[in-house]
C-alpha cells in the first residue's frame, strides 16, 4: 500500500462549488434515515483552476514590478483559461504562459461570485527569465471525518464545513475530489490558544468514494463501495425542534481505524446561523484523555441524541478544546440533496 504521511487538517469557509454528477434524480430524495459513520479519511481535492495564493515582487534590471498585482488579481482569484487554454492544473498554467513567451495574454478569473477577463504580461527578471511573481494552489490534502451515509442514494457527508485555502481563506472551488482509507497514527492534545489535531496516513491509490459539492455545511460525495465503511445501524434523521439541550453522544475515530462512542452535551443551541446550530462540551473523560476535548480531523463527526443523529461536530474553541460547534443534520442535508438534484437534473 502506497500511504502519505499528513499532518495538516482541512480548514473553513463559507461558500459553493460543484461539479458534475451521473446519480440519477430519482435518487436524490432527502432521507428520513441515515448510517452514521464517525470514520476518519483522507479527502484529495483538486481546484477547478488555479487558486492565487499569494503576489509577489519580481526585481527586473529597470527594478521591482509585480505582475499580478498590474494585471488586477487578488489573493484568491481562481484562475481558469489562459487565452483559449482551459486551465485545471498549475502545470497547464506553467506550459500556457510558457508558450506565450513574454506577451501579455488573457486570462480568466472567477473572484466569488463574479467572472472576470484581466491581461497579465510577464516580466523579465535581472536573469533574463520571464516571471509572474505569482504563488499558486490547485489542489489541497487533508483528513476529516464522514458523518453519515445514505445507503439508497450512495449519498455521504462529511466535515459540516467547506474547504478553504488555507492562505487566503477563500472556499476551494472543486474540479475533482475523492476520498480514501485513513489511519489515524497520533492526536496531538488541544490546549488552550493551541487548538490539537488528528494526525495520519492515507492511501492515494485506493478511492472511497467522490465529491459533488464543497459547500458552507460539508462536502458532499458519492461512495463507490460501502463495504469500505465501518457502519453502524441506521437512525432516524432529527428535525430541527428534536434537538435539545442536555446529554448526547458523537462517534469519532481518534486512534488507529477504530469508531468509538463518545459522551458530550449539548450546552447550547443557536438560531439564525447556518453552520453552527449548537455548542458542544465534551464530557468523556476517555476522549479528553486523548485528545484533550475536540481537535481538528474531528470535523464531521457525528452527534447522536435520543436515539437519532442530530448533526455533526465542527470547530473548536481555540481556548477551550473541551468545547466546540456542532452543525444540526437539517442544515447538512439541505445543501447535500438539493445540490444533488440540481447536478442530476
């Protein structure tokens, strides 16, 4: 098995993106029932262009110029044609540039909402070479946590928060996405100020499942084979006035492979905010003793209440690990399913 060593944790932020989806409609149903799972994976997901991380300065003989900066990019912007050049890589990026020589080209850019043409002209550095003085992302690695899965429509949810970039902060826009096996090798404890965090291996060669949707409540996908997944029984999906303060449960995978059952309360609820529907305490001194209360790689575990699954784990406090958010399961399933639809219309 070909593995990778990651220690780095899929972060935040508010958005949508999708891609394309051959799951019949007729599938796309919102269940009443789902399998909650509390699996840790590796999540591969790779831009639907190339992310602007970063602009720099480039020093020429004439003196300092930063190209992208001209051009009007920002921190952020995806990059997705170069002149007639779909663009899904930085490579391709690199090689459309390349064969521009130093002409300004145009380029395509999606800033949010919003799709823009902007025209960026190399520029040649005291060696002679032509540069951008651009720092560039197309693709991003990290392990988080399933939190249930549909059996009838193949439909999985994960995280209960979007992929961002980690620089910018800005939600990466998917033009593909898989998940795979992961072991969690160690979980460095949360303190407070320095949040903990799951650490493991994944395996790149062996796919779970993919992605449709990479949205502010979770990614949302489509499992390949579910034998692949450790499950347990179905339960019913709570609505949102079935949730209640007081005792519940998460399953989360902490150590190795293993899904353990953990005891947490539900301290408080919130309304009118769209990913974080309640504050969470840890309670189970099994988990504080590994983890020190809920540290990164946790997101997306599921939270269970009166016999139903209630919604998902999703932050931490950063000065209080044995406390954090939890996104309510209606919130996740309204975004999985009527993307779904949308893709399979």
């Amino acid at each position: 098995m070909k593995t990778r060593t990651l220690r780095r944790t899929l972060a935040a932020m508010t958005a949508l993106a999708l891609f394309s989806s051959a799951i019949p409609a007729a599938l796309a149903a919102v269940p009443t029932e789902l399998i909650p799972i509390g699996q840790t994976v590796g999540i591969d997901i790779k831009c639907d262009g190339v992310m602007v991380v970063s602009l720099g300065d480039v020093d020429t003989a004439s003196g300092t110029v930063s190209p992208g900066t001209a051009a009007g990019l920002l921190p952020g912007d995806v990059i997705t044609q170069v002149g007639s050049t779909k663009i899904t890589s930085s490579a391709d990026f690199k090689a459309s540039l390349e064969a521009a020589g130093g002409d300004t080209v145009a380029i395509h850019v999606t800033r949010e909402a919003e799709n823009l043409q902007l025209n960026l002209t190399p520029v040649q550095d005291k060696d002679g070479k032509y540069e951008l003085g651009l720092w560039l992302r197309d693709g991003m690695a990290g392990i988080g946590t399933i939190t249930f899965f549909d059996p009838k429509s193949g439909i999985f949810g994960a995280l209960g928060h979007a992929v961002s970039d980690i620089e910018t902060g800005v939600l990466m826009p998917i033009g593909s996405g898989s998940i795979m096996p992961a072991t969690v090798t160690s979980a460095r404890r949360g303190a407070a100020g320095a949040p903990g965090e799951l650490q493991g291996e994944f395996d790149f060669q062996t796919t779970i499942g993919t992605l449709f949707a990479n949205t502010n409540t979770g990614i949302f996908g489509h499992i390949a084979d579910s034998t692949t997944l450790t499950q347990e029984p179905a339960l019913p999906v709570a609505s949102p006035k079935e949730l209640t303060l007081g005792a519940a449960k998460i399953l989360a995978n902490v150590t190795g492979t293993d899904i353990q059952e953990f005891d947490i309360e539900i301290s408080r609820l919130f309304s009118g905010n769209e990913d974080r529907n309640m504050m969470i305490t840890v309670t189970d001194p099994a988990l504080i003793a590994i983890t020190g209360g809920i540290v990164q790689g946790m997101s997306g575990s599921p939270i269970v209440q009166n016999g139903k699954i209630v919604g998902a784990v999703t932050h931490v406090l950063i000065n209080n690990p044995g406390k954090g958010y939890g996104i309510s399961i209606d919130r996740m399933l309204q975004n999985a399913y009527a993307d779904h639809t949308a893709l399979a219309a």
